[in-house]
C-alpha cells in the first residue's frame, strides 16, 4: 500500500508541475489564440488529475490530511468553475452543475473554518483565509447566476479570474513544498501577487466592455 501511495503522490507531482508550466504559456500567450486555448486546456486536466489525486492521497491510511483534501477541493473548485465560465457566453446556459459547485464550496469553506475549532480547540488561519475566500466567490457565483445577461456579459472577466486563481492554488503548493518563504507566508505571498494580475486584468477587461457600448 505504501508503495502505492508513493506512487500517487509522484504522479500528483508530475501534473502538477505540467499545470504550472502549462498555465503559465496560457497566460503569457495572447488570450483566444490557439496556444493559449490548447495549453489552458492542458492546465485544467492536469490540475483537476493533481488535485483529484491529492485528495485521494488524503484519505489513505497513515497520509490521512484533512488539511490536503480542503485544500485540493478549493484549487478544483476554481479551475472547474473558471473552466466552466466558458460556456457562459452561451445564452439560457444550464447552471445546475454550476450552482451545486458553488454551494460544495460553501460547504466545504464552513468546514475548513469550524472543524478545527471543534476537534482541536485552535483556529487554524491557512484554513481560515481558504475557507472565507472560497465561499466568498461561491456567493457571488450564485448571485450572478440568477442574472443571465449579466452573466453572459462577465464570462470572459469570470474565466480568466478563476483560472488565474486555479494557477495561485499551483504555485502556492509549489512553493509550500519547497519551503521558498519561511513559515507561513508562502501560503500567502502567491494569493496577494495573483490577487493583483486579477485585478489588472478585471480592469483591462472592463474598460474593453465599456469602450465597445
């Protein structure tokens, strides 16, 4: 079993280090082109391959980590939702699938906040930060999703922002393993740098939308 586990746990290594090479050509590469389409295609697989085998990793014995499994459902909650903002552009989409994701999340976010608490007595503040921004997003996906024109209008500014969320989850893990910044701040130091390209490229799309009505 150990044997493979370790296995698993290379494996989940190999994809994700194909999800952040290949995220990265998909942001430098000009948006709608086929680069850019072909390698985020093969960043949403290799993400959702990393993350799925993480949490199973998660739950096997003696690599029990319920702190892992969160984490992977929250860096699979952005890269499917941003996957999925796709076809947003489309009109009267089925959100079924969306809204269900979104209520996980906010599931999920609870959790990550309240079972410390409850089975260690401690706030644990990687969880606690996760959790919050992930059922923050989570809210507003539902609340968008109740207005289609809105929604059809913000796709693109949808898309980008949780894919680039998605690829913080990837270099946050990369950089947690490797211990590149001391304690905790690694679990940080790449959200508040990504938070930032999201902003630039939120407001490069919004003064896009506006000068085209």
């Amino acid at each position: 079993m150990e044997n493979t586990i370790q296995v698993l746990i290379y494996i989940h290594a190999t994809f994700g280090g194909v999800a952040l090479l290949a995220g990265l050509v998909s942001i430098i590469a000009k948006k709608g082109k086929t680069i850019h389409r072909k390698f985020g295609l093969l960043f949403f697989y290799s993400m959702m391959l990393s993350g799925i085998i993480a949490m199973i990793v998660a739950v096997l014995p003696n690599h029990e980590s319920p702190f892992l499994f969160a984490v992977g459902i929250f860096s699979l909650y952005f890269v499917l939702t941003g996957n999925r903002a796709l076809k947003f552009k489309r009109k009267s989409p089925d959100l079924k699938i969306d809204k269900w994701i979104s209520i996980s999340m906010i599931i999920t976010g609870f959790l990550m906040i309240t079972l410390p608490i409850i089975l260690t007595n401690s706030v644990h503040i990687v969880l606690v930060v996760f959790g919050i921004v992930g059922m923050i997003f989570s809210v507003k996906d539902l609340v968008l999703y109740k207005n289609p024109d809105r929604l059809r209008k913000g796709w693109l500014k949808l898309h980008l922002g949780k894919m680039l969320g998605g690829y913080i989850a990837a270099t946050t893990a990369f950089v947690v393993v490797n211990q590149f910044f001391p304690s905790f701040y690694g679990w940080f130091i790449p959200g508040i740098i990504g938070g930032l390209i999201i902003t630039y490229w939120s407001r490069k799309i919004n003064k896009k939308t506006v000068s085209r009505e």
